[in-house]
C-alpha cells in the first residue's frame, strides 16, 4: 500500500502536511495539490514513503506493534 505526504507552504511559512493511503492515496494528494495555486504563494513538496519504522512490544502474548513511522523520501508532484 503507498502512503504519502503532502507538505504544504504559504510564504516559506509551514502551513502543515496531509498524509494519504490506500489505492485512491495519490489521487487525493493531486487534488489537494490543484487547490493550492503557487500564484496564492503555496510551494508544495511530495514525500513518498519508502519504508517504516516501527516500535514492537514482545510479551507473554507474543510481539505486538506499538507504534508504526513512515520513512519518507521526496518525489515529485
């Protein structure tokens, strides 16, 4: 499954990022992406993950994940 990461800009300030998953992920991205103008002062950056970190509990029941991280590199848009 992909996971990406669209990081948003308004003004070399950091607005924040929206993460998407799944079959319809990269779609979404592109139409956030065509609601951002650069002539409204939006740069955008793509990620694309490329592997995960994850943290694993082990028990009396056996591992467990605890958490999971993407690890992103950037692609283009």
């Amino acid at each position: 499954m992909s996971s990406y990461r669209l990081l948003v800009q308004q003004q070399d300030r950091h607005l924040g990022h929206f993460d998407a998953e799944g079959a319809e992920a990269l779609q979404a991205i592109h139409r956030i992406a065509a609601l951002l103008r650069p002539e409204d002062g939006f740069q955008l950056e793509l990620l694309v993950a490329h592997d995960e970190r994850r943290l694993l509990e082990c028990g009396p029941e056996g591992l467990r994940v605890l958490s999971r991280e993407p690890l992103f590199h950037p692609a283009s848009l």
